[in-house]
C-alpha cells in the first residue's frame, strides 16, 4: 500500500512524463511536416526528430521500469525482463545523450567564430561530422554492452546465493556503474566542452563589439545567446537526470526504501520533458508552431462555445414557441 507521499511523487512522476511525450512528439511532429513540406531533411531537423525520439522511449522505459519496481518486483527475479529493459536503456539513453551532444556540436560550429584551422575545417564539413560522431556511439555500445552482461549476471548470482551481496563490495558496484556509463560521461564531457568555447566565443565577440562601440546586439550575439540558453539548461538537467538515476542506484545497495526509489524516479523524469519545452521555447521554428497550435486551440475552444451557447439560446426559442 503506497503513502499519500509516494502516492503524490508518482502522480508527479506521471504528468512529468505525459509532459514529456507531448511536447518531444511535438517537436517531432513539426520537424517531420517541415521536412515533408521541404521535401529534404535539414541536418539540425534529423538531430531534434531523433533527440525527440529517443526521449520519448527513455520516458517510456523510465516509468515502465519504475512501476514494475514498486509493483510487480517479482517480475525482475523471474524470467529475461530485466535483461530487455537493460538493454533497451543502454541503447536509448546513450542515443538520447549523443543526439543532445550532437546538436550542441551543431550550434557550436554554425555559431561560434575561431580562426583556428581545425574549427575552420570542421565548420566547412559540419555535415561529414555526424557520422563521426555515430562511430564514437557505436564504440560506446561495444563498450558498455559487455558492462551490462556482467551485471545481470552478477544480479542473477545475487538471487541465488544470499551471501554474495555481503561479500561484494560497494566500491566495485560503484565502479562497475562508471564503466557502464562511461560512454555518456565521454558524451556529456564533450557536451561541456563544446559549452564552454562557445562561452569564450561569445565572450571573445562581446569583447571585440565593445571595441567597436557598438551598443546594440548583433544578429551573432543573439545567436549565442540563445545557443548558451539551451546548452546550459541541457547540462543542469542532464545533472539532475544523473542524480536521479544515482538515487535509484542507491536502492539496490541500501536497505529497500521505496520513496527514495520514487523520489529518484520523479527526479530522473524531469530532464527528458524540461529540456523538450526549452528546446520549442529557444527554437524559432518551434516557436512559432508552438503559438500558431496554441492560437488554434484557442480558435476551437471558443467556436465550441459559440456552438454550445446557440443551441442553448435554439432550445429556450423552441420552448417559448411551444408555450
């Protein structure tokens, strides 16, 4: 029997989660008609349908994986489950986490301003470097897969022999976890990387308009300021993801503590549907398909009622004329 607090972190841990799939479906949505209406598929268009995507399925696993957990926990212990949903989180949250590092990379070379011969040349061959970066997501899944084997393994061992969880210590679980997302830290840490030069660009641009005396902002100021908005805000969430997945971790070496599962659920479900709402907000094109859905609606709603309120008004005619 769950808490009244358990109970509210779950309903949260939901609507976070219907938040999510509606607004990264959203941005899927408006990229997949812009890209019918174009007839061709941007590059930034192919990286946001499938960071939209892939976010959708990690809400999806992150609350399928947690509901089982707090109500049906027998089901892990029995049969292959926790191997699939394993998999299928490897695969989908380190394809989450490239997409979000691939889209950083993008803004960072069609904005940033260097005269560094590397940046020059990546910059001029900023669609060769996607598939680059697919080759360092392939790796990271060779590396890890094995990592995941070993842990499900060591879990089923943990099943069967009661002692083996006393014998194991907690700095090899806490090692065994770095190895397993070792491909996501390399990813995030790229992710920073590519944060802080476009901070050192802006700055380095702000620097060279106040030598020119220019007190307005430029189209390349607005440019990075917007890029830094989203970045930034991808890596505190990302953070706060990290925690959440670090608290839900916890519980298998702590005593069993389902509000701390929950609460660590809740949290790790807040960066897949917060960072989708900045996106739509720091995207022109999404904005404004965002506010034209919006002014539809609105459209709808009170045609609906000018609907109702004419039957209303029909009907007490009817009724006087019947009199």
């Amino acid at each position: 029997m769950l808490s009244i607090l358990e109970g509210l972190l779950i309903f949260i841990a939901v609507s976070e989660s219907i938040l999510g799939v509606l607004g990264n479906g959203f941005i899927g949505l408006v990229n997949c008609i812009d890209c019918v209406k174009n007839k061709k598929f941007s590059m930034v268009g192919f990286i946001l349908t499938g960071l939209a995507t892939s976010r959708i399925c990690l809400i999806l696993i992150i609350i399928t994986d947690g509901f089982i957990k707090i109500f049906s926990p027998d089901m892990y212990s029995s049969g292959n489950l926790i191997d699939y949903i394993s998999y299928l989180w490897v695969i989908i949250n380190q394809s989450s986490i490239w997409f979000a590092t691939s889209l950083s990379i993008f803004y960072f070379l069609k904005i940033a301003n260097f005269s560094h011969h590397i940046f020059l040349w990546l910059k001029g061959r900023i669609n060769s470097v996607l598939p680059l970066l697919m080759g360092s997501l392939f790796i990271s899944w060779l590396f890890t897969f094995p990592q995941i084997v070993k842990i499900i393994n060591d879990n089923r061992m943990k099943s069967r022999n009661t002692t083996w969880q006393l014998n194991m210590q907690k700095s090899e679980f806490f090692t065994k976890q770095i190895l397993l997302n070792l491909g996501v830290i390399l990813l995030f840490t790229l992710c920073l990387i590519t944060c802080f030069l476009l901070i050192v660009s802006l700055w380095r641009h702000n620097r060279h308009m106040q030598l020119n005396v220019t007190g307005l902002r430029d189209p390349s100021t607005e440019a990075h300021v917007k890029a830094m908005k989203i970045l930034v805000s991808f890596i505190i969430l990302f953070i706060v993801y990290f925690i959440g997945i670090a608290i839900e971790i916890s519980c298998f070496i702590l005593p069993e503590n389902k509000l701390l599962f929950i609460f660590g659920m809740m949290t790790t479900a807040i960066y897949p549907w917060g960072h989708s709402f900045i996106l739509i907000l720091g995207n022109s094109k999404l904005k404004q398909a965002s506010l034209k859905t919006l002014q539809q609606l609105k459209c709808c709603e009170a045609r609906r009622l000018l609907t109702a309120a004419q039957i209303h008004v029909g009907g007490n005619g009817c009724s006087r004329r019947i009199i």
